[in-house]
C-alpha cells in the first residue's frame, strides 16, 4: 500500500478555541504522566495516551514544551503513565499544576513506586506503564514522545477516570453512563 503525504500551504481555517471546543467531546482516560527520579520529579495530567505497537509493546504521549516537566522529558531517558481509577480524581488535580503546584510537590498524599525505569508509578493506578523513551518528534507547541515498554502492571478493575467536556467522570456501567446519556 502507498502512502500519501499532502502539505497544505494554507493557513487553517479552524480557531485554536473551536478546535478545543471540539476535542472537548472526545471522552479520554485520564493519565498522570511521570517523569525523573530521586528529588528531581515532576509530571502532569493528561488525556493525551495512545498505544503504539504491540510488538514491540510502544506507546505515545503528546506533552505541552512549555510544561514545568518537559526538561526533565529530554534529560531523564525514561517516564511512566499512571492511568487513573475514578477514586484517584485528587492525583489527577494536583497535577494539573492548579494552585502553583509543581515538581515534587505533586507527588504529596500518594503512594509511589518504582518498576523497571526508576521512574515513579502511583500505587493502585489501573494501569502503570514504564517506558524508556525511543524518540521525540516535536510538532508546534508539543511534542509526541514514544516510549518503549519497560515494564507495566495492571490493578484489579475499578471505574476508570474520564475527562469530557471540561469535566471528570467515573465511567461506570450503571449510572454515569445514564448520567452521560441524558446529558447529550
């Protein structure tokens, strides 16, 4: 199969607040990606993971340059995705960085631990996904990070955090999905 590559010379049409407006109802799991080790560590809430590859195991983060944590995304080699169960809406808020909190700071009221990177995974997560990162690709104001499966441990199932329309939701099979529904 051939792949086809158009660059467009024109601008785009879209405005930065229709395009937010729209990814707004694209529903994601809400991450807390982690970053560094020992007392330099720092790392932010986000919605923006994908798997990769399977073989090998891959995946990607898109990750804000202008974060407090991106410098240690280019100097440390390796971070880790912590994907949040609906009990853990407090991690996912201090690392939006609200209130001026950043870097260690962050990691407060939580349990952590290490795998295989020694990077720190938030004990309980649903999911800890240990990476080393294989390559980054900047494209504007971010950059696509793909990290190298290291290591990843899964908790027993709970209700996963999700984040739609600007706000948090337990995605549960009973009434958050009616709650969703009569919201449309």
């Amino acid at each position: 199969m051939n792949s086809l590559v158009r660059h467009l010379d024109a601008e785009p049409s879209a405005s930065p607040a229709s395009f937010r407006q729209a990814m707004r109802q694209l529903a994601g799991a809400v991450s807390v990606i982690t970053v560094g080790r020992g007392d330099a560590i720092s790392g932010m809430t986000v919605s923006s993971v994908t798997s990769l590859s399977a073989e090998p195991p891959s995946l990607l983060v898109c990750i804000n340059r202008n974060s407090s944590s991106w410098p240690l995304f280019e100097s440390c080699g390796a971070f880790a995705v912590n994907v949040l169960h609906a009990g853990q809406q407090p991690v996912a808020d201090r690392f939006t960085g609200r209130g001026g909190i950043s870097g260690r700071a962050r990691f407060e009221g939580a349990e952590w631990t290490t795998l295989a990177t020694g990077v720190p995974v938030l004990v309980g997560a649903l999911a800890a996904v240990d990476c080393t990162i294989e390559e980054i690709i900047s494209r504007h104001s971010h950059a696509i990070v793909i990290g190298r499966v290291a290591a990843a441990r899964v908790a027993d199932p709970q209700a996963p955090l999700t984040y739609w329309q600007g706000e948090y939701l337990a995605l549960g099979r009973g009434a958050d999905a009616a709650r969703i529904t009569e919201s449309e």
